[in-house]
C-alpha cells in the first residue's frame, strides 16, 4: 500500500476523532438549573400522592377526598413535567462555536504542519518534482537541458553528446550519462576512446565493481584497440579485483608506456604498479587499509581522466577530512560522496569550470585535474587561469548542497600549480 495514502488515512481519521472528542460537549442539549427544580417539584408530588393514599388505608381521608386529590395531584404533575420538558428544550447549545472550532481545528493543524513539517515527504518519489536548492544548481540544470534540447534537433552530433555525457558523469549522473554515451556510440561504433568513457560511467554507477556492463564495455574498447590507455586502466583495475596482479601489472605497464609521463593516466599507472608491487611482497599499503573493494573504488574513479591533447596535469589535490566529518560520513549510507568543484577566481555563481565526483575511499588518494576535466562552458579551465577549488562532503551524494554537509575553505591558484591541500573541516 502506498505510504503516502495510509499517512493520509491516517491524519483524516485522528482528526475526526479529535472535533468529535471536542465537538460533542458543545452540540449536546444542556439541563439548567431551572429544569432541576421541576424535576425535584415532581419528586415531591409524587411523594404526597403516596401519604394521600396511605391516609385512606388508615380511614384518615374518605373516597371521595382521595379522588379529589389525586385529581389535584395529577394536574400539578403534569403541569411541572411540562416545564420541565419545555425548559430541556429552549436550554442553549453552542452551536456558533462548535462550527467555528470544527473549521479553525483543522486549519491550524494544516498550517502548523505546512510551517514545521515536511509536506513533501509525503508525495511519492515517482511523483516527486526534483528539488533545486540553490540558483548554481538550476543553472545546472538548465545547462543541461539546453544541451539536451539542442542536441535533439541535432541528434548525429557526436561530440555533442560526448561532451554532454561527460559533464554529467562529472557530477555522478551517471544513468543519464550512459543514455547519452550509448546515443554516441550508435554513432560511431567503431571508436574505442568512446567505449572506455561509457565502460567508465557505467563502473561509477556500479561504484566501481567492473563485473557486467563495465567489463563488457571495455572489452569493446580494447577489441577496437588494444593499446587504448583509458580501456586498459580500467582492465588492470578489473583484474586487481580478481587478484589477479600479474595480469594487472601487464595492464597498466602497458597503459603507462602509450601515455605522456607527466600525464594524469601516468601517475594513476605509477599507483597501481607501486600497489600491486607491495602486494606482491606481502607488506600493507595505505589504499590497503581501506580494503580491496576501496581501493578499486578509488582506483576506478580516478580513471576518470578523460584523454586528449590537453591530458597535461593542470593541479594535484589532496583532501582530508576532519574528526567530524569523518565520523558523519562513517555514520551515513554508502551513498556518501566528495565534489570537487572548480571556478573561475572571484566568480561564485554560474555553472563551474569542472565538477567532479569522486568516492569516499579516494579521500586519500591524490586527484588528478586536468583541461580534460573541463564541463560545457568550462573552456577556462587551462593553464594560465585563475581559479577557485572547494571542495564538498556531500552526505546524500547529489551535487546539490544539503544541510549536515561539510565543505573546504577556497584555494586561489593559477593553473597549472602544484600540490593543492584542502580540509574539509567546515559544516554547512
């Protein structure tokens, strides 16, 4: 049965009972004092009838004086049980002010509940209208409608979907960005850099597990090529969840030698490697200490860099989370997740230069940023730019902020910079 109709229920039927508890005394027909004096009268008539006829037994009174004042004794009865009767029914009811509280009851209830409660707990998911929180995140979403309204009328405009699937996955949208990334490989089948971003998207759905979808994606990928960097990344990462490292070293020793050593894809080859290496000799390492399924959480979000001629690493963040904001994000769901978000120095309003999601077990792991990382209308993001970077503990894992949230302080730098540390040390 559906919550919400029983809540419902519910509430109709407490307030029925609570103006009836209420209502009633005020509707009743009221006895006054005047009606209880004629009722006593009557009593005593009827008490003197009973001495009359006593009288007679004892040959105190004759027949007819018995007749005579029962005649009388009975007229007087019935004319105090009349004024009785009319004196119950003229007695007042407050009929003004029940109707007045049976309306005001229900009223204030409502506007209490509409003031203090949360109505639209009690409207279905399904039905639900998303909840924009703040003019960034409409113009957010705004941003994206207008791609998707743009791109329908020009449905075969690959990099148009690309672009657009991209940012969405940056912000974990990542249901939405597979219908645009699969929309883009109907275009081009044949192109392997697009089918290591939808296996990509479809590994941050699943939170980093590449069983399924990700797995088969990316055996797409390297069918089409076999040396893409990207496709064999996420390949090692597959394999180092069935521990599997030999294979996983061949992965990302491969991987490392198609790319750029400076490059993001380089530094995420040189992690894994320096990983499996310590597995291999027996000895724990820090990703370790979080577990196999962290590490390859973390391991797949941060083969979230997207190749191209721009891969150069522009910044290096590392985040920390303070006592507090620890201890929310071990207290809640696994939906938990941090953003990263990116803006031009001194603008704090408009869709950011760069968004990105990344998984509460890469906390510790350093993030890569790069041009790559650019969402539409974040061509700013380059070297030679100044930007803002903030980042954000989301406890419900949406971009839109919510209160028990914890966020960084601003760090203003000029891209590219070196190692940026931000500490999520500030509640929302």
């Amino acid at each position: 049965m559906n919550p919400s109709l029983v809540f419902i229920a519910l509430l109709v039927v407490i307030t029925a009972c609570v103006l009836w508890i209420v209502l009633r005394p005020l509707l009743k027909r009221r006895v006054d004092a005047k009606a209880v004096t004629v009722d006593t009268n009557v009593q005593a008539l009827r008490i003197e009838l009973t001495e009359a006829r006593r009288d007679r037994k004892l040959g105190l009174l004759s027949d007819a004086g018995l007749v005579e004042a029962e005649r009388e004794l009975e007229a007087r009865v019935l004319s105090e049980s009349e004024a009785a009767v009319a004196s119950i029914a003229t007695a007042p009811r407050y009929k003004k002010t029940a109707i007045a509280l049976g309306v005001l009851l229900p009223a204030l209830a409502i506007a209490g509940y509409a003031a203090v409660g949360m109505p639209i707990a009690i409207v279905p998911e399904v039905v639900r209208p998303p909840q924009v929180t703040s003019a960034q995140d409409q113009q957010m979403v705004e941003l994206f409608k207008m791609a998707e309204e743009r791109l329908s009328k020009e449905p075969n405009d690959v990099k148009g979907w690309i672009l657009l699937a991209r940012a969405k996955a940056s912000v974990g949208m990542f249901d939405a960005a597979i219908r645009d990334y699969e929309k883009a490989t109907t275009l081009t089948p044949n192109d392997s850099e697009l089918w290591s971003d939808l296996a990509d998207a479809a590994a941050g759905k699943t939170q980093g597990n590449m069983e399924g979808k990700p797995l088969e994606y990316i055996n797409k990928a390297l069918a089409l090529d076999g040396k893409n960097p990207k496709a064999l990344l996420l390949r090692g990462t597959y394999e180092m969840q069935k521990n599997d490292f030999v294979a996983a070293e061949i992965s990302f020793t491969l991987a490392k030698s198609q790319v750029d050593p400076q490059s993001g894809f380089a530094q995420i080859a040189d992690n894994a490697l320096a990983d499996i290496k310590t597995r291999q000799g027996g000895a724990p390492s820090a990703t370790t200490a979080v577990g196999a399924k962290a590490d390859t959480a973390a391991a797949t979000a941060a083969v979230r860099e997207p190749q191209s001629s721009s891969d150069a690493v522009l910044a290096t963040v590392k985040l920390q989370l303070s006592p507090d904001a620890r201890k929310a994000a071990a207290a809640n769901s696994g939906s938990t997740a941090v953003f990263l978000i990116v803006r031009a120095a001194g603008v704090d309003r408009g869709p950011p230069l760069a968004a990105k999601k990344i998984a509460l077990a890469q906390i510790d792991q350093p993030i890569i940023l790069t041009a790559a990382d650019a969402m539409i209308g974040g061509a700013g993001l380059k070297a030679g730019a100044d930007v803002a970077i903030q980042a954000r503990l989301s406890l419900s894992g949406q971009p839109a902020a919510q209160p028990g949230d914890w966020q960084s302080g601003k760090a203003t730098l000029k891209l590219p910079s070196g190692v940026v540390s931000l500490v999520l040390d500030q509640a929302n």
